[in-house]
C-alpha cells in the first residue's frame, strides 16, 4: 500500500507530555501511518487515513474502544472495530460489508492544535476513493 500522498503536506506537531494538545502524523512506528490527537488532559484519539477508521480513544487513562484482536493492521484488509467509517452502505449489500470507503487511504488535508485546549485533523476522501476495491 503506497502512503506517500497520506498528510506529506499536512502541518505535523509532535506530541509532547507538557499538557498542551498535540496534534501529529506517524508513519514510521507501525506499518499504516495513522494520526494522534491528545487534548490538554491528556486524552487522546488514534485514527488511520487507511479507512479513516478512529482505533483509539482514550479518556482518563481508560481506552474507550474496541478493536478484533485478529487485525491485520497493513491496509491488506479493512480495519476492524473502533469507529469505522461506513460508505456507501452499512452492513452486507450489493457491495462489500460496510461500503468500499474503509479500503481507501483518505488524505489527510489539516492538522491544527486549536484555541484552548482543542486540536482537530480533518481527512478527505483521496481522489482514488472512487475507485478502491469493493
């Protein structure tokens, strides 16, 4: 799977423990790149372009979500669990389980650490989503 499009021109900041919120793209420590929001508490949220799948979301220390245990976790197969985005349809159909947008690599087009104790990433769907195998 090529990532090279997925966040190259996205502002990156690195996660730092100083209690301000961080915003910041990995592509180095596991086989996707994925995405890691951490507000001023010290929550934080973990989403991969690949799907645009939310695979973590910790609140107070706690992990919120739940992923299979079986992931492949190397964009051979959709991501599993978490908060999935569904596209076009939700459950079986005419097409694969879930719609063909959990197989695309979506950009990510900004990283901001907001005002306050807010930071956001926002991913649109790559030119290629169209055609992603379904």
């Amino acid at each position: 799977m090529d990532s090279g499009h997925v966040a190259k021109r996205a502002r990156t900041t690195p996660a730092t423990s100083s209690g301000k919120p961080t915003a910041s793209v990995n592509f180095t420590s596991e086989k996707l790149p994925f995405v890691t929001l951490t507000n001023a508490a010290g929550d934080s949220v973990k989403a991969y372009p690949f799907g645009a799948c939310i695979t973590s979301y910790v609140k107070g220390g706690k992990e919120m979500l739940a992923m299979r245990a079986d992931n492949k976790m190397d964009g051979s197969k959709p991501i599993s669990g978490g908060i999935p985005h569904c596209f076009p349809q939700f459950g079986p159909g005419a097409m694969q389980q879930h719609g063909f947008a959990r197989n695309c690599v979506w950009d990510v087009a900004e990283i901001t650490d907001g005002p306050g104790s807010g930071v956001k990433v926002r991913l649109l769907a790559a030119p290629q989503l169209g055609s992603c195998a379904c």
